[in-house]
C-alpha cells in the first residue's frame, strides 16, 4: 500500500521516533563524509503554490545527498487545480517520478495530489498543517534534551499550521504543549481535539493560554512563527495591532527555564514575533534547526521511498 506524508497525526509514536532515530543516524553518516546513494535513480516532483527557501533547497539537497534527484515545478508551470485538474496533475506525475512533495495554500488540494496518486505524497505545507517543519521541531528539541517525554514545550502567537503540526508532536511523543494566543487567533478546534487525545495517549498536558507569560513559565522550549502566514496578508495591519503582547523578547525567554530553547520556523520577522537580542542570543537554536529540515526530510523520504 502506498504511504503518503501528509500530517503527523497519520502516525503513530513508535514511527515518529523511528524517523527522528533515522534522521540522527543520516545526520551523522552526512558529516562522517557523506550518506550512502540509497536514492540512486529516484526522482522527487516538489511542486510549488509557495514560494520557499527552506523547503525547496533542503528537499533539493536531501535528495542529492542520498544520491537522487529533484525537480522544482513553479506555480507558473503547472498552475495546480487551475490549468489543469488536481487529479489529472497527480496521475500524470505519477507516471514519471517516485514522489510528490506539495507546498500548498489549500490542504484540500494535497489530500487530492495523494488521492489520486500511485506515488507517495508528501505535505510542504499548507493552510492546515506543516508536518515536515513539526518533524525538524521534534529532531532539534531531541538533540537538546535527548527526548522528548516529559518536556515543556510553549508555542507564542498564532494557532496556525505549525503550531498544529508541533503541538501534534510534542502530544504524540509525550511532551506537554501549551498554546499561548490572542482572542480571535486561536487554533483550529478540531486540530487542537486531536491534539488532547494524542496527549491523554501519552500521558502528555496541553493547556491554551492568553497569557504568554504565564505560558512560558518552566517552558524548556519557546516556539514562535510570524504574526503574518503567506495568504494572509490583508490582515497584516489588524495583526499588527493584535500581537506585540506575544513577542518574544529577553523579558519572556527570562521567565522560562534557565536552558530554555527559542525556536522559529522562519522567515522571521526580526522586531515583531523575535527580537534581534533573542534572535541571535544564546538561547536561539532557529539556524540549527532550519538545518535539520534537510536531515528530518531525508528521514520522512527515506520512510516513503524504500521498501
């Protein structure tokens, strides 16, 4: 049966913590001198409504470290559910690569990529969700605290599609997740159920907060994303007005665990959500972490792949 990548809540524990052991391996054999060319003659289709610098280049280069390759599909070219059908889009493709990586504005239209196709689709990220960037969270988190279980991980901002992939993580893999947002800017409620059923599995608390500082007390993990997502730039002014309260600067980060972590899963937007001071500061792993999309991604590719 074909395995697809599309959220981290199609996945149990066991095979989350199986691709984040995978990753540290892979991780280790690039910079012991390079993987094994295990992707020898694959090819990967990542097609793009998004712009990106993250996922396109870290996809690119996990591909060609293991020793295949990848093709980038512009909006421009394929124009996805626009010029040509979704379905037709995917059985196409199908037909000439071994996978499918999708960044979409719309999660309906990468549940409709793996739908009708034979290849294994994988979520870039969409409007719902961001499992490839929740996965990268997990394997930096890991590499800090050596597991997961047991930690407090706080999300500052906006309960949009990162946050819902971390808090799905962190409540699979046994840390406790707490959300802190504005009224009005809350994640979606059938995100956040999921979330309360993976932790009560695990034996994890997740807790939503209007008060970031409240939020980030004993936090060993402060996460925070742009105010702003792609697609929703009409409200820039409006969100400007509603977040400065959930900045995280040197007085919050000073309020958590004396080794907490700043996270973000950037582009950032230094002055807003992050201040420069904890940007670049000691606590900061955001660069660390923007690497690890490339080991996490050879994880997840790896998983699909490879029988």
């Amino acid at each position: 049966m074909k395995k697809d990548f599309l959220a981290i809540s199609d996945y149990s524990p066991v095979e989350l913590q199986e691709m984040l052991d995978l990753a540290v391996e892979l991780k280790k054999e690039h910079f012991a001198g390079g993987n094994q060319p295990l992707f020898k003659g694959k090819v990967l289709a990542m097609v793009f409504q998004k712009p990106s610098l993250r996922t396109r280049v870290s996809f690119d280069m996990a591909m060609r470290h293991m020793g295949g390759d990848a093709l980038y599909l512009s909006p421009s070219e394929i124009g996805l559910g626009q010029r040509e059908s979704i379905a037709d889009v995917a059985r196409v493709i199908s037909g000439y690569v071994d996978a499918i990586m999708a960044r979409v504005f719309d999660h309906a239209h990468v549940l409709e990529l793996a739908k009708w196709s034979s290849i294994p689709v994988i979520n870039g990220l969409s409007d719902y969700n961001h499992p490839c960037q929740g996965m990268a969270d997990a394997l930096t988190i890991q590499e800090k605290f050596g597991s997961l279980k047991g930690l407090n991980v706080t999300y500052v901002g906006d309960g949009n599609n990162v946050a819902v992939s971390l808090l799905h993580v962190c409540a699979k893999l046994g840390a406790n997740f707490t959300l802190a947002s504005p009224d009005g800017y809350d994640m979606l409620p059938e995100a956040a159920a999921l979330g309360r059923k993976f932790a009560s599995e695990s034996g994890s608390k997740v807790k939503f907060l209007r008060d970031p500082h409240e939020a980030v007390k004993q936090a060993h993990v402060i996460y925070t994303d742009t105010w702003t997502s792609m697609g929703q730039e009409a409200e820039t002014e409006k969100r400007k007005a509603v977040f400065p309260p959930y900045q995280v600067n040197q007085q919050l980060v000073s309020e958590a665990d004396k080794d907490v972590i700043v996270m973000h899963c950037l582009p950032a937007h230094r002055g807003q959500e992050l201040t420069d001071e904890v940007a670049d500061g000691v606590h900061s792993v955001i660069f660390p972490q923007a690497h690890n999309r490339l080991h996490a991604q050879k994880a997840i590719l790896h998983k699909l792949l490879l029988p």
